[in-house]
C-alpha cells in the first residue's frame, strides 16, 4: 500500500481557504480552512486514489523528482 507521506506534498494559501495537492498524482487535491486541514483532507483523497488504482490493477504514478528528473533530461537532450 502506497503512502502520501512517499509523495512531494505542497500546500498554498488560497484565500480565504488552503489548498494542498500531491503534484505527481492527477486529482489528489485538497481545500481546507487551515494548512492542517487541507493535508487531512488530502490524505483522505489520497486513499480514495489508491483503493481506485488497486481494484483496476494500475499503478501510482511516481513522486514529482522522478518526473522532474525526466522532464529535465529530456529538456537537456532535445530530439
């Protein structure tokens, strides 16, 4: 089973609320009236994400370092 806590995890102001979200994954996103609450209520979105990717068999995409690291080679490299 995956963990939030393996996951680049960034939290903003979003006035009057906060906004917390797990970049790598599409759709892990949060609102809530204080930074504490918005990443509770990321984890619950989270686990919400992971139980759908395990009853279809698919897996979690990787961090945001990962995907950076390609990003960037690939930036550095052009075809």
């Amino acid at each position: 089973m995956s963990s939030l806590d393996r996951y680049t995890v960034i939290v903003t102001p979003d006035d009057p609320n906060y906004l917390a979200c797990a970049p790598a994954i599409p759709g892990c996103y949060a609102i809530g009236d204080s930074p504490e609450v918005a990443r509770r209520e990321l984890g619950h979105v989270f686990a919400m994400i992971v139980e759908e990717h395990a009853e279809q068999c698919r897996p979690l995409q990787p961090d945001v370092p990962d995907l950076l690291d390609v990003i960037e080679a690939q930036c550095s490299h052009p075809a």
